[in-house]
C-alpha cells in the first residue's frame, strides 16, 4: 500500500514540475521578435514588435503545428489580408487600418469562392 502511495505522489509531483517554455524575444535589426508557446511547449505565436507596437505578420499554429491564422499590422493596427483557418474553411478579411473592408469565406468542398460584401 505504501508503495502505491509513494508512486501516485511521484506520479502527480511530476506533472507539477513540468517544465513549460517561456515567451521568447529577439531582436531581429529594428523589430523585435515575440515567440508564444503553449502548454506543451509547441509554438503557439511567432509575431514582432516595432517601438511596443504590434507590427508585421503574426502566425498561429494549433497543437499538431498547423497554422491557423495569418495576420498582419502596422503600428498596432490590423491591416491587409488576414486569413484564418478552420476545419472546411478558410476565412480571408482584408483590413485598413483596423476596419474590415472585406470578408471571403473559402470552403474545401466547393469551387466558388463566397463574397459576403
């Protein structure tokens, strides 16, 4: 009994001292990069900053190391074509200056792209 004890508070210690992988910043020339990690230590994020604004394009992966978004901004504002991935379909929204200017819905079982202006 003792010995089964021992091994289940071996068991659930171990899950408490996982190691998880902390947000990492480089600097890349005048941006600076930000990697985001989630609870398994796979990537989550890759993005940058300029001057602690938001810039650039910024990638999101899910668990499997599949993107799932593409977006992009300048001086902290959502702009250009962003495009989020779903199970059937992708989303493409194009932005200016943080204000939808269009959405185009993207499903794998047709040939027709759908314009939702």
């Amino acid at each position: 009994m003792k010995k089964a004890i021992i091994l289940a508070l071996i068991f659930v210690s171990s899950f408490g001292f996982a190691q998880e992988k902390e947000t990492s910043f480089e600097r890349e020339g005048n941006l600076v990069k930000a990697t985001y990690y989630n609870a398994e230590g796979q990537i989550s994020i890759i993005g940058y900053f300029k001057d602690k604004k938001i810039t650039g394009t910024w990638t999101s992966y899910d668990t499997n190391g599949n993107k799932t978004k593409i977006a992009h901004y300048k001086d902290g504002k959502k702009v250009g074509k962003w495009f989020v991935w779903n199970k059937n379909t992708l989303k493409e929204i194009t932005y200016n200056s943080n204000v939808i200017v269009s959405v185009n819905d993207w499903k794998s079982e047709s040939r027709l792209a759908l314009n939702n202006d």
